[in-house]
C-alpha cells in the first residue's frame, strides 16, 4: 500500500515539473535594454568595433531569447551564442562585433531579438554609424574587399592554402608529366 503511494507522489512530481518546463516558454516577460538607440562616433572604413547591449529581464518569468537575427553581414554575434535565457531579475552582456569594411556613409542597423516578451515576440536593439572614407578617395565595396584579400595573403593564398599548408604529389605524377611532354 504505502510503495503505491510513494510512486503516485514521484509520478505527480515528476508531471508538475514536466509540464511547468513546458510552460516557461508561453509565460511572458519583460525586457530592459540599456541604452538603447545608440548614435556612435564615426568609425573609419576597414575598422571594426565591438557592440555590447546589456539585457535585464525585468518581468518575473525566466526570459527565453530563442533567436537572434542581424539586419547585415557586417554584424556577428559572439561566438557560440545562439539561444539562451536569463532569470528574472537578472542581467546578460549581448557582444557583437561589427566590421565597418562592408558600409560607407550614415548607416542604421537593428538586431531583432525574438522571445517570450510582453505584448510582442520580438524586441530590436538599434544603432547607427558614420563609416568615413578615405579623404583622398572613396572606395567601394569591393575595392574594400580586395584590400582584405591582399592583407590575408592574396586570392592565389586563399585558394592555394599557404605554403606551409601545401597539399604532396607521389613520384609517378611527376614521372607522367614529363612523359607526357
């Protein structure tokens, strides 16, 4: 009698913390982002700065980001950060890094984060910048892009691997390519 009791207690248990997990994701939340709307100081084209954004969950459920997306490819989030939660009244440093090579002029970008937020399932992080050419010529972006490709060893170091990185070739090969001459 007593061991049937004892394992309906452990199954009711084990039921009300399944389904209280389950149900962290519906219980809305409220988020503070610190200074949000950010207008930084111009930044020189090829520069790359690092963003960080503190996030506090100021509701009284666990905050679940499940989803972080960039409005550009000059935006990266930190490595290996993906989804994530913070506990109520806590706090989390969101790091980016942003490389300025691939925008000239006055630009805005967001960062949507999605989550169990109050009254919407996305919440934006904004900022803007002045990317400032080059005084004596303003380069595109490509030319930009060359200049990185030259600086990491040219496109044939790219392509080629670096020389210490060299693939081997086998005496036959090089025994056929003179035949065949």
């Amino acid at each position: 009698m007593r061991y049937g009791y004892i394992k309906n207690a452990i199954f009711a248990a084990v039921m009300l913390l399944l389904g209280s997990c389950m149900d962290i994701a519906n219980r809305k939340t409220s988020i503070e982002i610190e200074d949000n709307e950010r207008h930084y100081y111009p930044l020189l084209a090829g520069q790359e700065k690092d963003l960080s954004f503190n996030l506090k969950n100021t509701g009284k459920n666990p905050m679940m980001i499940t989803d972080i997306i960039t409005s550009c490819g000059c935006l990266k989030v930190e490595e290996g950060l993906g989804a994530f939660s913070i506990p109520p009244g806590k706090e989390r440093l969101l790091t980016f890094s942003y490389n300025s090579a691939k925008n000239v002029g006055y630009v805005k970008h967001y960062i949507t984060l999605y989550g169990n937020f109050e009254k919407s399932p996305i919440r934006e992080i904004i900022f803007d910048i002045n990317v400032v050419p080059n005084a004596m010529y303003t380069k595109d972006y490509e030319e930009l892009y060359n200049e990185e490709i030259r600086a990491q060893g040219g496109l044939k170091t790219l392509v080629d691997g670096a020389e210490n990185n060299k693939g081997y070739f086998m005496d036959e090969d090089f025994n056929k390519s003179i035949h065949d001459k």
